[in-house]
C-alpha cells in the first residue's frame, strides 16, 4: 500500500476532469461540484490549455471545502492521457470520469456507492442534454438506449469505474477518439454496467456550433467505422475537435 492510499478516504469517489480550454464555464463547474457533492476527491487535469483554465481551477479548488482531497494536474494533450494521469494520481476506491461541461445529478455519489456496493464493477448515467426542444429530447433518448442495448457508454454519460479493476485493465488506451467506446468494450467483457438512471446533465454547446443534424450524422459515422475495425489515429482527422 503507498503513503496515498493509505490516507485515502475509502468512502470517497475520486472525480477526475480532463480540461482543455474550458476557462468560459469552469469556475461554475467546479462550484457546482464543490457545492453539492461530499466525500468527494477532485482531480482537475489539463491538457495544455491555452486560457485561463489552471488559474481558474487553482482557484476552485482551494476552496472546494467539501472536497477530501483536490489536486490540479497538468498533463500531454489528449483526453485519454489526461484522464490516466488523474487515475494515478487517484487514492479513492472508484474513479469518475466527468466532462467538464456535464453536471451530475445532486444524489450522483449516493447512486454510485449504491451501485458498487451492490456488486457492479463499472456503470454510467443516464444523460439528457441543458437545451429545450424536441430534438435534443430524441438524442438523448436515443444514446441511452443505444447504450442499454450495446452495454457501450460515451465520456458524457459518466463513466464510472473501481479503482482496482481500471487499474488491472491498463486504464484508457492512448487514443486520440473514441477512448471511452474503447474502454466499455473492455470492461463489458468482465460485465454489465450498472445504469444510473439519474441523468447527468450536458451542454448541448458542440452540437450548436457544429450544427445537430451533421454531428448526428458524423458521430454514427465514426462509430461505425470504428466498429469495423479502423484505427482512431485516422478517425480523428474527420472530427472537428481535436482533444
């Protein structure tokens, strides 16, 4: 056992951000989790932002009074890099991969002790999306389902998982896409994921900017393709984000 674990909280769920960029939404994130979540040991982890992100982070953090433990990390580019680097760093026993424009539910850390408690290895949330309309309602609906159905789950659903067995797997391969589709494949093999139905909460942000209708048709695209087997270093060049 190191000095870390042996100081860790075991009722605590390590949530680890990975962070690029996100000065414009970051402090109200962080106050959101610092204000309504306990027991909780944040990792914040950026990629090399180039705004005020560390500095806002930093800020949070120190007072994130509910926090048991907060850190701020700086890693390489590349979400998948950045979120190893915050499990390493992690001494709680279950680690929470959260976007940092998505917000969980106010009973989120109840419902995953409750899910790990009774057995499940890993699991998600349900997620819905911050616009109105009809439109995101049917996204929504259809990525949870999808995911029912494929045992399959994205980064914004909320990946949850032991501590233990994301280490026993190798944690996230280095992938510049589709890091989180990656992972379930291997996680599902040693089981079902438990399905909190509680939705976390998601900026519809990218889908705006990017239009809906041609991310839709982009993002099955790109799971398809890499379904059939081609490599994520040739996907990302379609996506239109780099993380």
């Amino acid at each position: 056992m190191s000095p870390a674990d042996a100081n860790a909280d075991p009722a605590a769920i390590a949530i680890i951000v990975p962070v690029l960029n996100e000065a414009a939404g970051l402090s109200e994130f962080l106050g959101d989790l610092c204000n309504r979540h306990a027991d909780i040991e944040l990792i914040v982890v950026d990629g090399g932002s180039s705004d005020d992100s560390v500095d806002i982070a930093r800020r949070c953090s120190a007072n994130c009074g509910s926090a048991t433990r907060s850190l701020i990390l700086e890693s390489d580019i590349g979400r998948a890099r950045q979120m190893n680097a915050g499990a390493a760093a992690a001494t709680s026993p279950i680690l929470l991969f959260l976007h940092a424009d998505t917000r969980l539910p106010v009973d989120a850390v109840d419902r995953i002790h409750a899910a790990v408690g009774g057995g499940a290895a890993w699991g998600r949330f349900d997620i819905r999306f911050d616009a109105a309309g009809w439109i995101f309602r049917i996204i929504a609906y259809t990525m949870n389902l999808r995911s029912r159905l494929t045992r399959i789950a994205t980064g914004d659903q909320g990946i949850f998982v032991r501590r233990d067995v994301f280490a026993t797997l190798g944690g996230y391969a280095d992938l510049p896409l589709m890091e989180d589709i990656e992972l379930c494949r291997r996680l599902r093999r040693r089981s079902d994921p438990a399905i909190i139905h509680s939705a976390v909460r998601t900026s519809a942000r990218h889908w705006r900017q990017r239009g809906i209708w041609r991310t839709i048709i982009l993002m099955w695209w790109l799971r398809a393709l890499f379904w059939l087997g081609v490599p994520a270093q040739r996907l990302v060049h379609f996506y239109p984000r780099v993380r």
